[in-house]
C-alpha cells in the first residue's frame, strides 16, 4: 500500500517542495524514500509500503510511453495474467512489472475506463499533460482511500486528507454536513469528514479540467440472471471464493492471518485460506467477551467455542482466542483520529478489533483476511424472496416458503413483516415498528440535535436511504445499496500505519460479488433456510455446529463494562464536546449528558445491558455521539 500526493498547479513554482510536504505528512501510511516527478504543471509522488512481491520494482510515478501521461498508484491487481494477456505481454516482462507500470499499460490501452478491468485495490491519479486534465480513480470496494481539493488556481490529491492538510492553502476544519450523516448513519457522499476536502467515492473517477469536474462510475454490475442445476449454485460458490481467497494471499513479507467467528463468513474464509496454506500456519484469532458478558436472545456472545472447532478441523490453523479485559474505547479516540482521520462508527467493535491487531502484529502478520462483506455475498439470506413471491403473485411458491419458515421457528409476525413491510408507506411501518417492536426513530438512537436535522430527509433520499427502514423487496437492490455506503479505505489505510497489517476481504472481490448477485434470491432460503446457500456450499470446510446454527454472533457483548469504568471520563469528554463550536452545534450534549447521569446499575452479566432500547441508547447513541463529537473537537483544534 501506497501513500500518494499529487499537485496541479497553474501558479505555484514550487510544486515539488509542496508535494513532498503532503508526502513527509503521510509518512505513517508509506515509511519508504518518497519519490517525485513532474510534468509540465503537474508532480506526483509516492510513498511506499511494500505489501506485494511486485512493489520492489516500484519506481515511484509512471510516465506514460509518448511523455503525455503520469501516473502515480496505489494497488493491488488480483488478476495480473489475465490483464497481461489482454495486452499481450510475455509473463517474464509481467513478472518484473511493479503494479503502477500495469496500471499505465491499462490506462495507455484503454483510457481511465480500462480500470474496469482491473480486478484488485487500487487508488490512482493520472495527469493528462495533452488535455491538462486531472484524473483520480478507486477501486469498486474502496479498499484504497483517495481524497481531493479545489483551490484557487491549484488541485490537490492525497491518499488520506493529512496529506492535503500539507498544502499551505487547504484549510483545516471539520465538515458538519459528513460528521451530520454520521450521526444519522446515512451512507457517506462525496464530502470528506474535513471541509473543502472531497472523497472520490469507491468505484469512480473524478476528472478536472479547464472546463470543471466530471465524475464517471467505473463499475455497474450488470443485472443477469444465473440459471443452472441447485447443486451447481452451492459449487459456484466454492469456486469463486477459493479464487477471491487465493489472489490475497500474495505477499512481499510477513505472516498471514484471519478473523475467525462463529459466523459462516470469516469462517469460510479462514478455512478456505487454511485449506491452500497447508504448509505454512494460518494464525485466526477470536474475539472472546469478558466472562460475564450476557447474550441477547438469539446470539451467541462468546464465539469461541464454536470458532475452535472451525480451527480443529485444519492442522495448520493457529488459533488465538483475544480475551476481552474490559478496556474503555474512550482512550483509543485520540488514536482514531490520527490513524483514519474520520470518527469511528462503533468505538466499542474497534477495543476487540485493535486487540486483535495486536495479537496479530506479535506473531508476524502482515496480512489479515476478514469477512465484511460476507452478508452481501456469501450469506445473504434471501429474506426479501417473501415480498418478491407476493409482489409477482406467487401466492403457492409464497405459502410453501412461509410454512417452511414456520417449521424453522419462524414467529408469523416476523413472516409478515418481511412479506407486506416492503409494500406499506414509510409512516405506516413506521407506527407499526414504534407500537410492536423495536422504534427506528432517529432520536431513539442518534445523538444529532434536533435542529440540526434539517435537510435530512433530503439527503437520505439523494442516498437512496429510507429513513423508516422499511424491509426491502429487491434483494439484489439490497446489496447494492449496502455496498455502496461501504468505504474502508480509510480503515484500511490506518490499519496499515498503526499496526503493519494489510486488511483484505475476500468476500469484497469484484467478480465474487458480480457473482452472487446473479443467483436468483430463492436459492439463499432454500427449504426455508436463511442463508442456505452458504451453508451447502461451505459444509465441506466447516463443523456441522456451524452450519446449521441459527443464531448469530454478538460482537462485544461485554460492551458496557469497559464504559462503566470511564464514566468521569466521559463527562470530561462532553465537556470538550460542548466547548467545541462544531461539537455543540451537531451533538446533542444535554442528552448524552443525562444518559451519563442516568447510567444503568446493572450487574456486569445482566442481560438487560444487550436489551434493544438500552443498546440504542447508550451504545449507539452516546458512544458514536462521542466519538463524532471528538472528532469534530479534534478537527476544529479545540481543547
């Protein structure tokens, strides 16, 4: 992974001294030598942390074959022979090629759209000397960060917005409307968590020239139909994810590890990876709660148990259960802001997940598979069939489901639900959800202020949010939806800082995407069965107790412990908060204030912590509205 810099200038001379500024700036994120090269009012730069066997062919920025075009990348291609043969090169000429060279011959072949071919990570900045245009481009997933700005007779790009922060011109304040979409957990647009800096949104391309800013999208998956024999389904499956598991396992350096919880996700990837590494150890590491740490009904708090049958099942994985020991997350926000430059959505996951980091930078590891997006490709479990059934009329095909769901313990409230929610309006589901089940309403589980909510509405619907959280009808529209607010870019690139690890996510591959959303939605609740085409297809590498179990994980059940001990702690945090002009215009201190003085009295295992009205309101709601708020503290530099 890379940290890149880049400058076009119409009036600055010393171009190359502001660039390497941007790039001393994200010397965490690149600890080699930063190299330089400019053409005509453009220099890019880079620095480089070698994470592939290719990277030591890296020469910093690339120029283009007739001196038009320089380029500068950050990437990973995972389908190196196969862009090769595409541009007819020899594999002895491919094995010497640092990935930016590859990413020119695309470029040079086939324009900025070319990048659609390329399946992998990838952050790029292309300066088009003949068009004095400004190219910036990511991957579909966004698993490499790249951020902008617009000044006055200059644009400026950087892997992460401390690098742009190097440029004299380019102002240093939070952005209110992100850190207010945060709060009302709506997907993230095209504006940074900082003002005047823009995001280049995953799996698109912003190009800026004399004439302004054209935005263009990369990656469309195309809406087909995959119709083949049932087994088939379970086999394709396989196959693609031994394929996404394989091309990530490519290294410079280091040891490999995994994520491994009880869930079907991580699990299949770490087996799957376990299983291609026969020689070589694949250290897997769970998260395991405090011993007292109570599930809510239908969850499995302490994932290990079911995790080391996983574990015993391959000889060659090294299991490492990571202990809770009921750490505050408070202290690690200073830490977030420095490493992702963003607030972090669920402080209380990142005390588990960093540990994790470093039980795995203690063995050596430099790569660490996971799971993400697991529930958008290998486990989706096909719910919104219900309402496909009855919106087409298949009033058989939607009884036989039904009954199948009831037989699995199915309530016929639950059924319903997702059979007829998808159809009602907005305010209806809403009355229903707010007078039967768990409230939805913003205020129940944000800490935005009320008066700050204005234009919500507005750009929940540019975002394609329902706001009510109606269940959806379209489960491939589902997905979509939800990858498309996915950006670990920044995570993945603070990750790398803080710890020396590459996160990768096989179940984010492209073409393993592509895939599963072409499997009709029946063939993931076959016989009633949520998630049943992850199960057929991964019994092969996983112990019975998993596959068949209903319940799902519970990350950081014993939550509330570490938070109990930090409470003065977290009065001195509200306190900055308020004295932050940003912080108490978007958060709304009195309420967190009173949640503080109202902490519950609970004992350690009581379930009550992990019921759905306390979980709203004390680990959504005040601990993202700290975090948001520390953000914003730290971003405007008030103490």
């Amino acid at each position: 992974m890379t940290a890149l810099a880049g400058l076009w200038s119409r009036r600055d001379a010393a171009s190359e001294t502001t660039v390497g500024r941007m790039l001393d700036a994200q010397a965490a994120f690149g600890p080699d030598a930063a190299i330089r090269r400019t053409l005509d009012s453009a220099t890019l730069g880079r620095r480089l942390y070698a994470l592939v066997p290719e990277d030591d062919f890296d020469r910093g920025p690339v120029l283009g074959s007739d001196d038009t075009l320089l380029l500068a990348a950050d990437a990973r291609i995972d389908n190196r022979d196969e862009i090769a043969a595409m541009l007819g090169m020899s594999s002895a000429e491919l094995a010497r090629m640092a990935e930016p060279q590859l990413v020119m011959a695309v470029v040079e072949r086939w324009g900025i759209a070319g990048l659609a071919r390329v399946v992998g990570a990838f952050a790029v900045i292309l300066w088009d000397r003949r068009r004095q245009a400004l190219t910036l481009a990511r991957d579909p997933m966004g698993e490499r960060p790249l951020f902008y700005h617009r000044g006055d007779g200059f644009v400026a790009a950087a892997s992460m917005p401390r690098g742009l922060h190097a440029h004299p011109d380019i102002p240093y304040a939070p952005s209110t409307t992100a850190t207010a979409d945060f709060l009302a957990v709506l997907p993230e647009g095209e504006e940074s968590f900082f003002a005047g800096i823009a995001r280049v949104r995953p799996g698109h391309a912003v190009t800026i020239d004399a004439d302004g800013l054209t935005e263009t999208r990369l990656w469309t998956p195309v809406r087909t139909v995959l119709r083949i024999k049932t087994a088939d389904y379970a086999e394709g499956l396989r196959a693609e994810l031994d394929r996404a598991v394989a091309v990530r396992l490519r290294r410079h350096h280091g040891a490999v590890g995994a994520h491994l919880s009880a869930g079907l996700d991580s699990a299949s990837v770490a087996a799957t990876a376990a299983r291609m590494m026969a020689s070589e150890p694949l250290h897997a590491f769970t998260a395991v709660p405090g011993p007292s740490a109570p599930a809510p009904g239908g969850a499995i708090a302490d994932e290990g148990p079911i995790a080391a049958r996983v574990a015993a099942m391959h000889a060659n994985i090294v299991h490492v259960r990571v202990q809770g020991d009921g750490r505050s997350p408070l202290p690690l926000l200073d830490r977030h802001f420095d490493l992702y430059q963003r607030p972090v959505m669920n402080p209380c996951n990142a005390v588990w997940a960093e540990t994790i980091n470093d039980a795995a930078r203690s063995r050596g590891v430099s790569v660490l598979l996971t799971g993400q997006l697991g529930n958008f490709t290998l486990s989706h479990d096909g719910i919104p069939h219900l309402a496909q059934l009855l919106g087409a009329g298949r009033l058989v095909a939607l009884a036989r489901l039904a009954r199948q769901l009831r037989t699995r313990g199915w309530r016929r409230r639950r059924i319903g639900a997702a059979m007829l929610g998808p159809f009602l309006s907005p305010a209806a589901w809403s009355w229903l959800t707010d007078r039967f089940g768990r409230s939805l309403a913003l205020h129940s589980y944000s800490a935005l202020r009320q008066d700050a909510i204005a234009d919500l509405d507005t750009r929940a619907a540019m975002t394609g949010t329902d706001l009510s959280y109606r269940p959806w009808r379209d489960g491939r529209a589902m997905r979509l939806w939800g990858l498309d607010r996915v950006d670990m870019g920044s995570y993945n690139k603070g990750t790398l800082a803080g710890w020396g690890i590459d996160l990768r996510d096989p179940t984010a591959d492209r073409r393993l995407i592509e895939w599963a959303l072409s499997v009709p939605d029946e063939q993931y609740i076959l016989g009633g069965e949520p998630r049943s085409l992850a199960r057929r297809a991964f019994a092969d590498r996983l112990p019975p107790e998993l596959v068949g179990e209903q319940r799902r994980g519970y990350q950081a059940a014993d939550w509330h412990v570490g938070v109990s001990g930090a409470l003065s702690e977290m009065v001195a945090e509200l306190d900055g908060i308020e004295r932050c002009r940003p912080g108490e215009a978007l958060v709304d201190v009195a309420q967190l204030r009173a949640l503080v003085r109202d902490w519950p009295d609970f004992a350690a295992d009581d379930p009550r912590w992990n019921q759905p009205a306390i979980v709203d309101r004390y680990r959504s709601m005040l601990l993202r509205g700290v975090a948001a708020g520390h953000f914003l503290r730290r971003a405007a530099r008030t103490n």
